[in-house]
C-alpha cells in the first residue's frame, strides 16, 4: 500500500512551520506518523502534502523544574528513558511503557497522540488527569489550552487547523501527590480498550483532591468527576474506594465487537477501583 | 537546514546501510522498506501486515528499532540503517543470529529478520534480560510459527554468548 503523492517539507524551525501551515492549507503535520502513515497507506487520509516536524530539535525534551514540560515531538521511548519522571510522575511511565510496542514508541510522540485525540489513545487519559495545559502556536501567536478544554469529539480537539502544538505543561502541585494508569488493553491491537489514570493529593490517609479519567470508553477522554467526588475529604478505605470505583460507571459508554457496552462499564469500574489503589500504595 | 520537495518530484537522498553510504533519487512517498527492498536490492527486510503490526520489517534506525512500512524513505535521509544484512561481520554470524540457529528460533523465517533487529537492540540496552522483559521487547514481532518459546531461548542464548565475548 501507498499513500497517493503529496508534497514534502522539512522545516527547521517553529516558525517555519508555522508559516508553511499557513500556505498549505491542506498540508498535514507529519509527527511520529504512527497514525497519519497508516492511515494515508489506507488513503484515509490524503493530505496535498507532510509538513515533517523531525527536524526541528526545538519541540523535543523534556525540562522538569516544578512544573514539567515536555515538548509536543519527545517520543514515548524518550518519556520512559527519563529518570526525571519519577514522583508524581509515574503515571507517565506506568501509561508509556504500555503504548503499542517497541516500534512505535520509538517514532509516536506525546504531541502527536494528543493532537490526533484517538479515542482509544493512553496519554489523552494520562494529561486529563494531571491537570496539564498545551501551548500551541497559529499565525496570530501563542495561546495555552487546558487539557479540561482540549478534547471536543472523536479524533477532534480545540486545536485549529492552523495551530501547531508545541508542547504540555504539567503544573506543580503541593502536597503528597501521587498518580497511577491502568488499561485492559486490546489483545490484537495493544490501544486500551479502557484506560483510567488518576491524581491524588493525599493528606495521611485522606484524599484531599483527585483527578480521574477514563479513555478508551467514550468517544473521547473523560474526567470521571463522580468517582472524583466519591473519594475527595474521604479516607480511602475499601469501602470508600468500592463506592468511587461504583460511581465511575455513569457514563455514556460505546460499545463494539471486541467489548459491549455492558463490558466496558465493568471495565471503567474495576480499573477505577485498581488505579486508585495502585496510586495510593504509592503514596507509602 | 529546512528542505521542501513538491509533487511528483524527487528529493536526493543520502543514507548510510549496513555501513555503506547510498544514494536515491525518492518520492517522498515512498516507504523506507519500499527503498530498502527495491531500490536497495536488500530483501531480507520483509512486507507482512504492510499495516504497522507484524514487524516483519523492523530495521534499525539511528540506534532505535523501527517499522519500516511505517516510516518514509525521505525521513531517513541522513541516517543510519542497519537491516539484517548487515548483522553478521567478516563471514559470522551475529551473537543473536547464532542463538536462533542452536535454539531452533525460527520454522519458516518469515518474521526472523526484524525479530533479530528487535533483540540485538534488546540486549544492547540490557546485556541479561528475563524472560518477561524478552517478551515485552518483541511484542511489536509477529511470529505465526513457533510459538514463541524457542524465540526467547534463542534471545536467552545470544544473551549468553554476549556476556561471555564482552
Ligand atoms: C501498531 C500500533 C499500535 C499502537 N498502539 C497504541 C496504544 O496502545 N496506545 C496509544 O495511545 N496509541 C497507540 N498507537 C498510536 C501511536 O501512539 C501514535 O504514534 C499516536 O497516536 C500519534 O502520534 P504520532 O506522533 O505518531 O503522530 P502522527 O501520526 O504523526 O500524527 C497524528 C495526527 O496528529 C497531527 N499532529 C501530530 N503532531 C502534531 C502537532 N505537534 N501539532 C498539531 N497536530 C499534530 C498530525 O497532523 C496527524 O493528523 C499505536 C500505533 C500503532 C501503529
Ligand atoms: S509490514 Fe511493517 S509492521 Fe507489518
Ligand atoms: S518462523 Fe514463521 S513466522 Fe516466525
């Protein structure tokens, strides 16, 4: 399989790619092309022509100081070689080491992947509840969009045609903050067929804050607020964790031929339940 | 240095295979399995699922293992490839390649080029892996033949003949 032909640019810079995304307006950006090559080889998609963002040594790294900031082209191989990303961070590693294989955590970069906004893609969950922010560049300058205002539908974010993301920002957070992701991947494809990830600030043994969401479920990722609601002033016990774990299933849920509806709901509640256990074992 | 190619044109690329610098005049559409195979004449690198999957064309790319059918020739303009070809040096075989012939690591060979690009970069990154980190480290690997299980001996074995040489 091919992709039909399309015209090649190789940009050394932010700035020149900006300016070629606003010449081509039927260009595509081309990341770790682990979803766009695919997908053009299935001519699904069939852009005019690549705007190949490799070269440009700007949108790569990672720079942990407080907040942590990864730039939109560092790839899932760069994320898990970061001894950096400990902490509160683990649900980056936890979320990383699990994405596809070797391969394509060698090319597939966390810009790519939230931009593409899968349904069914890990770190879409991962970034929801770590309460990041991404910084993306157009013609009329720079603006941040919080992850909470990022996702609008399948495959679409609030990213314009127009924008490059450049990178995610993960805000400090004071206090014993721990983190944990967990999906029942899909056996054929490895993509999860649910995934939650979850933040908690803890306070001895008392959940002062949480962030918990879900991907793979709906048709795009989601804060589960009534589990949220269920553990936040609460002392995470068996019972409190059961009934944030019960809450999380009341959600508009998709089904398909590999997981019905009803099996995913399940899924969303036992991974809930195992996510803030993990999180919270972590927190000793 | 930004480069921009249109159209049907080609762009000249440049890269470095199994330690010899070749030269192709591309489309940018063209795969890099596709400039491997029939521009390069190395077929050891195969096509299977030709969807990203089955890693049956996994070569070597700056020091990462990688998907041939899923990377564009032009992207590899200026790098270095290592295909199976290249893994034996002065008439012997790989440390890897010798572990599959003496543990029966392969039946009809057709996913055994990228599953030994996938374990020499394994084990260059670490030298004694168990048996689960094996299977974590070829997951992108497809095998319809064996199961596996003579697979991660072979690993095993390479892994031994390595520590033994270093
Ligand atoms: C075999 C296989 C298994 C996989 N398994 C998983 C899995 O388990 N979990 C998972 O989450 N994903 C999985 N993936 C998908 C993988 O993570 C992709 O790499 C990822 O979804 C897209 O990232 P990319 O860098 O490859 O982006 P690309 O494919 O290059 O781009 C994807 C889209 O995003 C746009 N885009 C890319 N970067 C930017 C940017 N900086 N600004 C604006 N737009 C941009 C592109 O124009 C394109 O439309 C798998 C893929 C394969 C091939
Ligand atoms: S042919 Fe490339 S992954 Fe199957
Ligand atoms: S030996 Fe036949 S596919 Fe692996």
């Amino acid at each position: 399989m091919f992709p039909s032909s399309f015209a090649y640019h190789r940009p050394a810079s932010v700035e020149e790619a900006v300016a070629l995304i606003g010449a081509n307006p039927d260009a595509k950006v081309l990341a770790g092309g682990h979803s766009l090559i695919p997908a053009m080889k299935l001519r699904l998609a069939m852009p005019e022509a690549l705007i190949d963002l490799n070269r440009i040594d700007a949108l790569r790294g990672i720079s942990v100081n407080g907040e942590v900031t990864i730039g939109a082209m560092t790839t899932y191989a760069q994320l898990l070689d970061d001894a950096g990303l400990g902490g509160r961070f683990t649900v980056i590693h936890d979320a990383a080491d699990h994405v596809g294989d070797v391969q394509v955590r060698a090319r597939g970069t966390l810009g790519g992947s939230i931009a593409h906004a899968d349904p069914a893609s890990d770190f879409t969950a991962v970034i929801l509840a770590l309460g990041a922010r991404v910084t993306a560049i157009g013609p009329e300058g720079e603006r941040t969009i919080e992850a909470d205002d990022l996702f609008v539908d399948l495959f679409t974010t609030a990213l314009r045609p127009d924008e490059l993301l450049t990178r995610i920002t993960i805000p400090a957070v004071a206090g014993t903050v721990v983190t944990a992701y967990a999906k029942h991947a899909h056996p054929a494809s490895g993509y999860p067929v649910v995934g939650i990830a979850a933040m908690l600030t803890m306070e001895g043994s008392t959940v002062s804050a949480a962030r918990i969401a879900v991907t793979g479920a709906t048709s795009k990722a989601t804060r589960l607020t009534a589990a949220e609601t269920a553990l936040t002033g609460q002392a995470a016990d068996a019972a409190v964790i059961d009934r944030a774990a019960a809450a999380a299933e009341g959600l508009e849920i998709n089904g398909d031929a590999y997981a019905s509806e009803e099996y995913r709901r399940h899924l969303v509640s036992v991974l809930t339940g195992r996510v803030i256990r993990q999180a919270i074992a972590r927190a000793t | 240095m930004s480069t921009t190619i249109t159209g049907p044109t080609t762009l000249r690329i440049t890269v470095s295979v199994n330690g010899t610098q070749r030269q192709a005049e591309v489309e940018p559409r063209l795969l890099l399995v596709h400039l491997l195979r029939d521009s390069f004449g190395l077929t050891g690198t195969h096509v299977g699922c030709d969807t990203s999957q089955c890693g049956a064309c996994v070569v070597n790319l700056d020091g990462q293992t990688v998907k041939s059918c899923t990377v564009l020739a032009v992207q590899a303009d200026g790098a270095t490839v290592t295909t199976i070809e290249g893994m034996a040096r002065d008439g012997k075989l790989h440390p890897v390649q010798e572990g599959f012939w003496a543990k029966h690591g392969l039946q009809c060979g057709f996913c055994t080029p990228g599953m030994i690009l996938s374990a020499a970069a394994l084990l260059e990154k670490n030298p004694d892996p168990s048996e689960d980190e094996i299977e974590h480290a070829i997951e992108g690997n497809f095998c319809r033949c064996t199961g596996y299980h003579n697979i991660v001996r072979s690993v095993q074995h390479a892994a031994e003949l390595m520590r033994r040489d270093a």
